[in-house]
C-alpha cells in the first residue's frame, strides 16, 4: 500500500509536519473518516502537548488525532519515523518497537480508542468496520515492514554466509545449532518472535504423547542423585526427550533465506556434511538440497577437499611453531571384489597405511636433573631434543637385569591389585551390606599410581597412503611420505627425536630399519624414531593368550577350563578360532567377577548370595581378603605344588624302579619292563596323586584374569603409571606362554624405559601414550586404536571398484577429514538432544549368567584343595580322562626371562640387533624324553638363583600375608 510519506521533527518540544511532494491522486485509507470527524474530538484532546498525568489512552488518542489532521495512518506515521534523518527520532521508535509487549499494548488499545470513538459518536455500522480495517491494514504494513527489513538484515549477515572453500576444522569443532538461533534473535527479533508464536502457542507439555513421563520414575531418580547432579542429568533428559522447536524455527529461517541467495548457506553446508558422515546416497542428498535443507553433492565434496587441506596447513604451522608430536601408523587391507569376473577383472587385496599425528603435552622440564645431558635445553624446532630424551654412553655391561625385569615392584604391587579387584566385586553385589559392617571398615581401593588428566587429545588423521608398511622396505617408505606430506625434511630431524607408535610388526620393522641404516649418512639413520607400542594390540594379544591357555578341553568336560564356562553359558561363538575382542572381554570380566565372588564365599563357607550378604555385615572382610590372597594368589604356589608332586613321582618311581632293577632280567614281567621303560609316565601318574589339577587350574586362570584386568581397566581409566607397571607381568606372561614377538618387544620397551630413556621422556610417555578423544573419564585409548578407529571409517566409506578420481578422494580427502567427522558429528548429536538409541558396544544384563555360573562352581568346588583330583569321567569311554594342567605362564616365564634379559643386555652393548628366538623351555605334559627333563630341571635351577637374588624362598609362599600389609 502507498502511502504519503512525511517527515516527523521535534525540536525543542514543538511539533512540526514537513511534506515530501505528497502525491495528490494517492488518499490515504481512513482519511475521510478522520477529516469529517475532526470537529467531534473534544477541544481540550486536540493540544499535542504531553501532561505529565497524561494516561497511555491519552498519548494514544493523540496520536490517532495528529495521524487526523495530517493526513497520516498509523502505518504511514511509523514509516516516517524509519525514515526520519533526525537519530534521535529513530533511536526513541526503535527503542519502541524492541519492546514487544509494549507494541501490542499498543495497537490494542488505538483500536479499542477506535471502536470508542465510533462508538460514541454514533458513526455508523459500515463506518467503524472501515476503521478498523484501516487500523488492521496500517498495523500489518508495520509488521511487514519491520520483517522485510530484519528479513533483509539476516541476508547481509556474514556469519551465515560459508563458502564451501572456507571450511576449517575449527568450525567442526566448535559447531553448535544454537549458534544459528542466537544470530537469528540478535538480528531479526521480530521475524523470531513471530515463528516462536506460531510453534508454541498452546503448547501443553503434558498434552504431548512424546513427554507423558512416570512421576514415579522422576522422583525415584531425584531420590538417587545429587542435586547438582540430578539437575544437569534432567536438562540433558529433556533436551533428549522434548521436540526442539528451536530447532526447527532455525531450519524454517535458514530454508527461507537459503531461498533468496545460495551464498546464505551455513546450515545447509554442515547440514551436507552430517550427510556424507552418515553415508546418506547422493540422491536423497539432491532431494534434501531441493527442499532447502543441504546444499549439492558437489558443493559437500569442495567443502570435504577444503577442510582436508586445511588439516594439514594447521598441523604443518604447529610443527614448524615448534610444538612436539607423535606419529602412529597401522595397515589397511580389504579385499576389492568384483561383481563379474575376467582374465583382467579379479578380486584382489588391496594394502594400504593409515597415518595419523597428535600434538604431545610435555611436562615440565627441571634443569637440575641428572639425567639431561645438555646444559642448554630449548625446544625449538623440529620433534623434541635428543639429548632431552635419551642418556648418553649407556653401560650396558653394569646393567643390573632385576631393574629390567621389575621383579621387586611386582611383589609389592600385585597384592594391592588384587585386593582392590576382590573389593570391587564384593561392592557390585553387596555394597549396603558393606556399609553395615559392625567393624566400620574401610574397603581396600585399587591403587592409583599415575592418572593422567582428563584431557581431549589433539589428533590429526593423515592422507591414507597407496603403500603397506608390512616390510622393512615398505616401513621406510611410510615414514619418508609421511615426512613430505608433514613438509619435513630429514636433515631437520638430526638430532631430534619423533615417537612413532604402533603395533609389534610396525615397531619391530622400524628397529630393522634402523640396524639396515645405521651405516648410510647420518640424516638417513632414521635415528630420529622413537618406538611406542600400542596399548591396543598388547590387550589383544593377551587376550588371546589367555583364552588359548585356560580353554581346556573343546568339549567342556574339564572343571576350572573357559571351555566348560562357554558351554554353560551357551557362548559358543568365544570358542571359535577369532572370537570378537568386546564380546570375549565382557566375558572374562564377568568370569573374574564370578571367581572372586566364589572365593570369597568359599572363604566364608556361604552357600548364597543372601548369606554372603549377611556374613559381610560381620566379619572383617579386609583379613578374609588378605587370606584368599595368601591361599590362591601367591604366584608362585602352583609352581611349589607342581614341584613338590613332581618330586614325589620321582621319588617313588626310584624306589620302585630300584626294586625292580634288583631282580635279573629273566625274572621280570613285561608290566615291570614296560615300567623302566615308560619312566616320564610314571612320575607322572606318582605325582598326580599328590596334585589337584582343577585347583591349580583355577589359580592359575585368576592370576592371568587379574593381569588382564589391571592392562586393560589401566588402559581406559589412563593410569599410565598402572600400566607401567603391568607390562612388567606381560613380559614375563608372553615369554612364559609362547607368545615370542611381543615378548620380545616388551622386553626390548622396558629396556628402552628404564636404561635409555630420561626421567623427563619417561614421564612425557606417561602423559602421551594414552589418547582421549572426548576429554572425559573412562575415554582412552592406545596410540594403536587411533589408526583403528580410522581404518573403520575408511573401511566404511571406500569403494575399490571405484575410479581412481574416487580413490584418491578417499584415501586423500576423506581420510584428513576423519577427525573433524567425528567432530562435527557429535556436536550435531549433542547440541541436538537426539536420543542415542544404544550404543556400538552396548552392555546386556548378566546377573542370570552370574547366578548360575556362581551356582555351578560352588558345586565343583574348585578352591578346596582336593588330592588326587586329576581326571574326569571319559565321554562314553571307561578309561578317565586326565584333565588338562593350565600353563604356568608366570613360572615359565621366570626361568627363560633372565637369560633373554643377558642376550638382549650384550645385543646392546654390541650395537646387534637380537632376532626372536623360540623359547627352549617348554611345559611338560604327557611324556616327556630325558633332554627335556634337563632342560626343565635347568628351568628350575635359573627360577631358584632368581628367587636367591632377590632374597625369597619358595616356602616363604606359604607365609601368612598379614605382616605386609599395613592397617588401614
């Protein structure tokens, strides 16, 4: 509508009308009404002059008569005044009309002072229903104005303008849908006010079917929690559980503006990358670009290419910037199938590697430390300072091989450990019962001896490269791209140090490498590496030696075996050749559970759960712990019970064997003659009459559990020091139970910790070997599990039929971009509230799978010693079957760790590299010939000078535990 435009000044109080050549064709609406109606406002109404006592009525029944006499409608007033040159003027309407409350008042009461005017004066029907069309269309050109010009402020608003080539992973990082809200409201309030009417007007909670919600259930969890606690938990409850309306209001916006110019396209550009995260087909995202919601497929794969390159110019400014950093590398093999197949066309493997970085946290550097070799110590540059990391001039002859084997700190740690792991299960099912004990006691923690800070790790995925790093030639030509692609040279690394982290076969071929260039130029030696093993693959590889070891008899018959506990709980698929790892170690941790439970209760003779519940409500359960330690947990009890047997075969097979040896040849029976000759048989069949295979098995299988539940709650809990300490027990576990390679890695770690490495770049491992990626508790991983993570995603998302420009893309492009995914797709979930729905590794309840495997051990009782308990009844046969014994993984590894300690020691000195050799002890079962009795007995001699080293005796084992441990 066009109406005449005047011009509004006020100076000095009086009012004055200037016109802007009003167009005389053009009448404004309700003008006639207002002239011929002039001499009807009472006389003392028409002085425009404010009274102090004026009412709102009063100041709007002046403006309805100044709007008269000039000419004006409401509508026409206010336009002036937006158009009006005098600020001040502007300042006093804007204010005005930032006061939403204020406006309505205001349009309500010019049209009740209208109705009253036409009331009261008698004006005719027809003539008050053209007033208030007239002030209805004059407050609509108001609105329509005020929303066509935020409308046209939000358009010129850069921060909702994104070009594609503008993405960087600081704007994954921090992205947040309230971000868009909050411009929206700050620039047009209006315009938001309006949608937020139309979305929440008459909005009930409780009338929604989404938010009905037990009362119950609310004040049961308000009953749980802290208040602090309980509130944060209800926000993030409703936040999930509500619609966002919001959130809706800002896509409804975004769509409207993204309709009047393609450049106003930031929610539509993320909106296109959450898309492509979620592997959403390119035809539903053209669908969605149609509607508004996410711009073109093109355009995503630019922002993708764009963000890309923008990871690798920030981590190349922050290594030139002179901050530290790691590299961890793993192999990428799948298999490129063919939907036809020809002479050129097959299914191959296709190898690749995985790169990934990760900005180090250093700890403070102490100038007085005796281990720095340098005076001068700076961290400019390249990596961090060699002299700062590594000791100069090593005497590796003087190397004391207890310190390598941390045998000392072992004995002193392991029965913290466990103790905090008995009270940890006693708590899963009896805490109350605890918390009533007459005694008051303290329970026993799991000590804590290095926790790292709940930080978020900084990490960078690298360009996925077109190379496996399965060899040494392979390794070498990994590093020398991932050093071009960082925009490092190898002359810059000369005398600098880079931790490069992975599994066995990655760390083991970069020591190769290494020894092949240790005569090349000094810049080639790669003596820059740092070698870090991943926690990851370690947890893997125990896990399997673990399950491999104490499986028994595939059938389930043997007692104390994961066999038998697999049968029962109808787990079928953990005895497979490659169980699952998460499934498997749900498994182990509910079968430690269980044990410790079932020992206790043994411990306390308690037939039920519900007794064990009342005898924890009497009894000091602090001494019965320290007793089941001392009975089951000493780790080298079973080797002395073994020994001990072994000794009572030999004893009476001799005896028996010197009887018969007495009588001449020709007097003898063919049972007598078979009796010489099957001498490792008989010791054998002597000596299991005075063992308990089930119980030693039993021992045996919570000792390795133990073990693996201090790697891996250490791993995710970050207790670095923990898992220091832990891989001391690993090297001796993997050398006794066969596991050759990460033995030997282990081992040549725990030289390189504790006789190469300086206090400073022990304690920079500490802080670094571990990575969160969300910063909170509970959230780490190993170095390893980073490229793993990646490797999925890659996985995921590559296509090895695809063109070599796809190729590249992914292997390139979407492989830089996999952190700043993870990134922005947790920022949507998150700033969303969309529910979870589960999770990849989602928990089951296991109380059933509990009750019955407690039910069925208290049966057996496996930790009541039991003589002659060997064999159990044969499957159809008559003859028994001799129950399996368990490797002795601990004792094993005792009597071989030494001299693998000396080797390695004398490797060093000599500047040779040691190559994996099989272990010459193996475990003795079934029949054994005379040169391995020899070598068991040379076993046995090296575990006794062990123990004489360290000043403990055999017998010492059966000591009661009490006089080590300090009251609480």
């Amino acid at each position: 509508m066009k109406f005449r435009q005047k011009l509004v000044k006020i100076n000095g109080g009086q009012t004055e009308v200037v016109s802007r050549d009003p167009d005389p064709n053009v009448q404004a609406p309700g003008e006639d009404f207002f002239r011929s109606n002039q001499r009807d406002i009472p006389a003392e109404n028409q002085n425009l002059a404010e009274n102090a006592e004026d009412t709102t009525a009063d100041k709007l029944h002046r403006v309805l008569v100044y709007a008269s006499r000039q000419g004006f409608t409401v509508g026409s007033l206010l336009c002036a005044s937006f158009n009006e040159e005098d600020e001040r003027i502007k300042r006093r309407v804007g204010v005005f009309l930032q006061h939403p409350d204020e406006v309505e008042i205001v349009l309500r009461k010019l049209l009740d002072r209208a109705r009253e005017l036409g009331s009261n004066r008698g004006l005719a029907l027809l003539q008050r229903n053209k007033l208030e069309r007239t002030i209805q269309m004059a407050t609509r050109d108001i609105v329509q104005e005020i929303l066509e010009k935020e409308f046209e402020e939000l358009t010129r608003c850069k921060e909702l303008m994104k070009p594609a080539k503008a993405i960087n992973p600081e704007d994954c990082r921090s992205f947040t849908w309230d971000r868009f809200m909050t411009v929206y409201t700050k620039r047009a309030p209006f315009l938001i006010k309006l949608f937020r009417e139309l979305v929440f007007k008459n909005q009930n909670r409780k009338d929604d079917p989404e938010n009905n919600e037990n009362e119950e259930e609310i004040e049961n969890e308000r009953a749980n929690m802290d208040p602090e606690e309980y509130t944060e938990y209800i926000g993030l409850k409703n936040k999930r559980r509500f619609k966002n309306r919001d959130l809706m209001i800002s896509a409804a916006v975004s769509i409207l503006l993204f309709g009047r110019s393609q450049k106003i396209n930031a929610f539509q550009t993320f909106m296109g990358m959450y898309l492509e995260i979620m592997k959403v087909p390119k035809r539903p995202i053209a669908v969605l670009n149609k509607i508004g919601l996410s711009v073109s497929y093109p355009t995503i794969v630019n922002a993708i290419k764009a963000n890309g390159t923008a990871v690798i110019d920030e981590i190349r400014s922050r290594i030139r910037g002179g901050e530290a950093f790691a590299i961890m590398y793993d192999n990428l093999v799948q298999k490129g199938h063919v939907g036809e197949q020809s002479l050129t066309n097959r299914t191959v493997l296709h190898k690749h590697t995985v790169v990934a970085a990760t900005i180090l946290r250093l700890p403070e550097i102490i100038k007085n430390d005796i281990d720095l070799q340098v005076d001068d110590i700076t961290l400019d540059g390249i990596g961090l300072p060699r002299g700062l990391c590594f000791l100069k001039d090593v005497d590796w002859v003087n190397v004391d091989p207890m310190i390598v084997i941390g045998y000392r700190d072992m004995v002193e740690l392991w029965p913290q450990f466990v103790a905090g792991y008995i009270t940890q299960s006693l708590q899963g099912v009896a805490e109350e019962n605890m918390a009533q004990n007459e005694l008051k006691l303290k329970p026993m923690e799991v000590p804590e001896i290095y926790q790292m800070d709940h930080l978020r790790s900084e990490i960078y995925v690298l360009s996925t490269q077109d190379q496996e790093e399965g060899t040494i030639e392979g390794n070498i030509a990994v590093i020398e791209r991932i050093n071009k692609e960082l925009g490092v040279q190898e002359e810059e690394l000369m005398e600098r140090v880079v931790p490069y982290g992975g599994d066995q076969l990655t760390t083991n071929r970069q020591r190769s490498a290494q020894q092949l260039r240790v005569r090349d130029i000094i810049h080639r030696r790669l003596i820059n590496i740092s070698q870090w093993n991943g926690e990851l693959h370690i947890t893997m590889c125990l896990q399997q030696l673990i399950m491999g070891i104490n499986m028994g008899e595939k059938g389930g018959r043997e007692p104390a075996s994961l066999a038998r506990m697999i049968l029962v709980l109808g787990r079928e698929k953990l005895g497979g050749e490659k169980p699952e790892f998460h499934a498997c170690h749900r498994f182990l941790m509910l079968v430690l559970d269980t044990l410790l439970l079932v020992a206790v209760m043994t411990k306390l003779n308690a037939k039920t759960m519900s007794a064990l519940k009342s005898a924890l409500e009497k009894v000091d359960w602090n001494k019965e712990i320290k007793g089941i330690i001392s009975d089951i947990f000493a780790m080298r009890k079973v080797s002395l019970l073994r020994k001990r047997a072994e000794e009572y075969g030999r004893s009476e097979y001799a005896r028996q064997a010197t009887e018969i040896k007495l009588l001449p040849k020709g007097l003898r029976t063919p049972e007598q003659e078979r009796f010489l000759k099957q001498r490792a048989k008989k010791i054998e069949e002597f000596g299991d009459k005075k063992r308990d295979i089930v119980h030693e098995n039993i021992m045996l299988l919570l000792q390795h559990l133990i073990i693996y539940k201090w790697q891996y709650t250490s791993m995710k809990n970050g207790d670095t020091g923990a898992l220091e300490h832990c891989k001391d027990f690993l090297c001796v576990l993997f050398h006794g139970g066969g596991n050759h390679n990460y033995a030997q890695e282990l081992l040549e770690q725990a030289i390189d910790r504790k006789c190469v490495w300086t206090s400073w770049y022990r304690q920079m491992w500490r802080e670094n070997i571990l990575q969160n990626l969300t910063g909170r508790p509970g959230g780490y991983v190993g170095v390893d599990e980073i490229c793993e993570i990646a490797v999925r995603h890659i996985k995921q998302d590559y296509n090895p039929r695809g063109t070599w420009q796809s190729k590249r893309f992914h292997l390139e492009d979407i492989s830089r971009n996999i952190m700043s995914f993870r990134d922005l797709k947790f920022n949507i979930h998150s700033s969303a509230g969309a529910q979870t729905y589960g999770s990849r590794h989602s928990r089951v309840d296991v109380s059933k799978d509990r009750e019955l495997l407690i039910r069925i051990l208290l049966e057996e009782d496996l930790f009541t010693w039991k003589e002659g308990r060997t064999t159990v009844d044969s499957c159809g046969g008559t003859v028994p079957h001799r129950i399996k014994p368990t490797v002795d993984c601990y004792y094993q590894g005792m009597m071989i760790l030494p001299k693998k300690v000396g080797q390695a020691l004398e490797a060093r000195a000599s500047g040779e590299l040691v190559e994996d050799e099989v272990d010459e002890v193996e475990v003795a079962e079934g029949e054994s010939s005379d040169e391995q009795r020899d070598k068991e007995e040379e076993g046995m001699h090296i575990g006794e000078e062990l123990d004489d080293l360290l000043g403990l005796q055999l017998d010492d084992l059966y000591v009661d535990l009490d006089s080590d441990w300090e009251d609480d």
